[in-house]
C-alpha cells in the first residue's frame, strides 16, 4: 500500500523554525513530484512547495519564498521542507503529496495533479 507519512510539526514561536519530513512507505520516491500543501482554518487548500523527481527543480509559494526550503533525499525515501521565520500566519495542518512522472525535471503545483497524499502535521505559530 502506497502511504505517504508527514511528521515535525509542533508548536513553535514566531520567529523560530521547523523541518517537516514525509517519508513514503510501500514504494519509493525517486520516481515522484512531491508537493507540499497547507490548509489553515476555514481557508482553502494552499500550495507551498513543490520538488521535481530528480530534485533539481524547486518551486515555492509567494508567502513562503525565501523563507521555506524543499529538499529531498531519495535514498532515504523522504522529502524535508525546511521551515525558518514562521510567522503566525504559517499556522496550518501541512500535507504532503505526490505523484509519479516520467520526466524528472516536472514540476506540479496544483493540488489536483497528486494521487497521493498523506495525513497532514499540525503547525502551530504562537507565541
């Protein structure tokens, strides 16, 4: 079963930083866009970055660029978003997601081109 598995959030300050992993388990990454996606309450489902298969081509959000980081590590089956100066308006449930291309420099930012997704990692930024 294909399962994909968010965890690192928590409850931070403003200010402070946070690096969420998703880790799949059941197949192997290497040949898979993953994006990262955020839903805060009462708000719709937002795009917050996305990395190509090869990891070669990053693409972020307005309201995270320079500030939020995609890597990831196919040896290790797992994607990191690497989350610096949050801010109270980061607050959100984050998910992961992803879906198998061809081509390992494509890229994908909606939300609607993902097969997979995982459950979701509480962020909290509050001081």
């Amino acid at each position: 079963q294909l399962q994909l598995v968010e965890s690192g959030g928590g409850l931070v300050q403003p200010g402070g930083s946070l690096r969420l992993s998703c880790v799949a388990s059941g197949f192997t990454l290497e040949n898979f866009v993953i994006g990262w996606f955020r839903q805060a309450p009462g708000k719709e489902r937002e795009g917050v970055s996305c990395i190509s298969s090869s990891g070669d081509n990053t693409h972020y959000g307005d309201s995270v660029k320079g500030r939020f980081i995609i890597a990831r590590d196919n040896a290790k089956n797992t994607v990191y978003l690497q989350m610096n100066s949050l801010k109270p308006e980061d607050t959100a449930v984050y998910y992961c997601a992803g879906h198998p291309v061809l081509d390992p420099t494509a890229l994908r930012w909606e939300a609607a081109g993902y097969d997979h997704w995982g459950q979701g990692t509480q962020v909290t930024v509050s001081s």
